[in-house]
C-alpha cells in the first residue's frame, strides 16, 4: 500500500509472454471489435469513434460486472503505439489507473505487462469495499485480461 497524492493506493503489477509481435498484440488492445473479442467483460462501445484509443478523448463501453451490465468510462491519458496505453477507468465507484506495456521479447514473443492503480477502498452507499477485496478483485481482473489476451492473440494471429 503506498500513498499517491495523499491518498492509499493499491498497485498490482502482472505480467505474460505472449507468443505474438508487438503489433498483433497492441491491435488486440486498441481495436474495439477484437477488444470486445476477447474480453468478456467489455460487451460493445456505448459510441463509436472513427480513432480509438486517442490521449484525452474519453471512451465509453457497454461492460459486464458480474451479472450486471454497467459502463465502463476509459480515458486514455497516453498513447504510444505499440508499445504503452495508459488509461484512466471508472465503473461506479471504482477509479483505478491501468498502463498496459508491450516490449518485444524477440520478433515473436512479447512480454505484456498491466499495471493498475487503485484507491485503497471503494466507497458503496453506506458501506466501503476494503482494501483486501479490491486488492483481490485487481489482482483476478488483470490475471483473466492477461489469460484472455493471450489465448486471443496466439490463437488468431
């Protein structure tokens, strides 16, 4: 737990190699029609954009949470093809901060690391999720995004 502007913060870091170039994997990441192939949360966007992802051009998605479907708000705060996307993202109440890093292993293997960035809490109507479920739900989301990425990209290259 470290602090960040004054606030808790919880930061998990993952990583996978990925047998798949750099570019196959970052179009995995920025086209929304492969993006809503191999996520399962993100069901479509709310509206389409003729340029996904662009630095400070908010993005919005249609997102399964559980049983629920709720938007996903994703601002990209910076965008470095094709290598670095690094995104601010709310459901509800949850804000965390998500850089994803691609770095070429060799000309077909990429090590694919996700980072998130989260308050310590998530504050609910008269209740708070503590840190060790929102550590706990981080830690499954990005280890599921990493699994999925991977089987996507090695599996339709």
């Amino acid at each position: 737990m470290k602090h960040t502007q004054g606030r808790l913060v919880i930061t998990i870091t993952m990583a996978n190699v990925i047998d798949a170039g750099n570019r196959r994997i970052w179009r995995a990441l920025t086209k929304p029609e492969e993006l809503v192939g191999w996520d399962e949360h993100i069901l479509a966007p709310v509206e389409e954009r003729a340029c996904y992802p662009v630095a400070g051009t908010p993005m919005r998605w249609r997102y399964r949470l559980g049983s629920v479907q709720v938007v996903l708000c994703e601002k990209p705060l910076e965008v470095v093809a094709p290598s670095r996307l690094r995104s601010e993202l709310q459901i509800g109440s949850l804000r965390y901060e998500q850089t994803i890093s691609l770095r070429a292993e060799s000309e077909s293997r990429t090590r694919v690391s996700m980072r998130e960035v989260a308050e310590n809490s998530i504050p609910l109507i008269g209740d708070e999720v503590n840190r060790f479920a929102v550590r706990t739900m981080m830690s499954e989301r990005i280890d599921e995004a990493l699994q999925a990425l991977r089987a996507w990209c090695e599996n339709d290259p």
